[in-house]
C-alpha cells in the first residue's frame, strides 16, 4: 500500500542536495561526462535529499541503503566545465523505504537544462544485522484513522 497521502508537505518541496563542477577526470572515451561519475553524484545527491526531508519533517533518520536506482535517463551531453546541480523531492515513503526523485540540471545560455533524472529508493536499515534488516522509517506514533 502506498503511504504517500499523510507525508509532510515539505517531503514534497525541491531540494538542492548537491552542486558539482564537471573536471576533465570526469569524462568518458568521448569527452563528454561518464555516465557512471553523474550515477555516483545522484545516489549521493538522494541520500542527501532524503536525510533532509526526514529530518524536516522531524522525523528520525537512520541508517539509508541503496537498494534501486529506476528511471535512469540521461537526456542531454554533461561537459566538462558544466556547473550541475542535483535537486531532490521525495515522491514515497513506505513502511521500511524512501523514495526520491533526483533531477540533474546545468545552465546553458542562460536558461536551466534538465541534462540528468533518477528515481533512487534508499532502506531504512539497522547496521549491527547482518544481513542488513530493513527497520520502519515513520516515527512510532498512535495509529492514524
Ligand atoms: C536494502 C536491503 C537491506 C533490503 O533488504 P530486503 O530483504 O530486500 O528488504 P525487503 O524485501 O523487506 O524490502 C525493503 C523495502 O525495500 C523496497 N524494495 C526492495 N527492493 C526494491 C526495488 N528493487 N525497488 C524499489 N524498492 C525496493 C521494498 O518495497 C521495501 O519497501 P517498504 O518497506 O517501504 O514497502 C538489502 O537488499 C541490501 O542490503 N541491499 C544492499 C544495499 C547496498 O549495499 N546498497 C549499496 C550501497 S548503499
């Protein structure tokens, strides 16, 4: 079932998680930017974004695992130089799970360019299991109607 309908309304507010500047070390055999080095940045960016709408929505925030990036589409070439900022709203909260939108954008002549999008679900996780046991990720409360 989804749990989206009782989030906090800042869960949904955009958030800049991240801002980076591409370097050369980052491209591929092409010259343009490595797909995988702006995977990296977005999964960091989610987990950036996720952490701050738990904790604006002053609920707890634990330990966070990658457990499915979707959605991946890379729309447009990233280049070296190109400032890119990640911005991140979160789109479902489940029992154990968060999900968070990550759009990739640049400036390019003056207006914003959506290069980049993921869908990232991170796991609320208990570190001292192993394997990892998925723990809830909503604050323990009175039962809602
Ligand atoms: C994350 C992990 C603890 C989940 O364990 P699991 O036994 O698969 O857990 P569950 O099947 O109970 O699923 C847990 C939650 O993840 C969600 N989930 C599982 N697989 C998913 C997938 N492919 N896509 C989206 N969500 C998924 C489930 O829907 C569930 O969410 P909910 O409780 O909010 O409904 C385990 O898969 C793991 O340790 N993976 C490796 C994580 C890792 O190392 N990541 C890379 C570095 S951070």
């Amino acid at each position: 079932m989804s749990q989206t309908t009782r989030l906090p309304e800042t869960m949904a507010q955009r958030h800049l998680a991240l801002r980076v500047m591409m370097m050369p070390k980052d491209t591929n055999v092409h010259g343009t930017i490595f797909g995988g080095v702006l995977l990296s940045h977005i999964d960091q960016a989610g987990v950036i974004g996720a952490a701050h709408a738990l904790a604006q929505a002053g609920w707890p925030v634990p330990p966070l695992v990658t457990v499915a990036m979707n959605q991946v589409e890379f729309h447009h070439a990233v280049l070296v130089g190109d400032v890119v900022s990640f911005w991140t709203n979160v789109i479902r909260v489940g029992r154990t799970s968060i999900t968070v939108r990550v759009s990739v954008e640049t400036e390019r002549e003056g207006k914003t360019l959506v290069v980049t999008q993921a869908q990232i679900t991170y796991v609320a996780v208990d570190l001292e299991s192993w394997p990892r046991r998925p723990v809830p990720i909503r604050p323990a409360g009175p039962p809602e109607d």
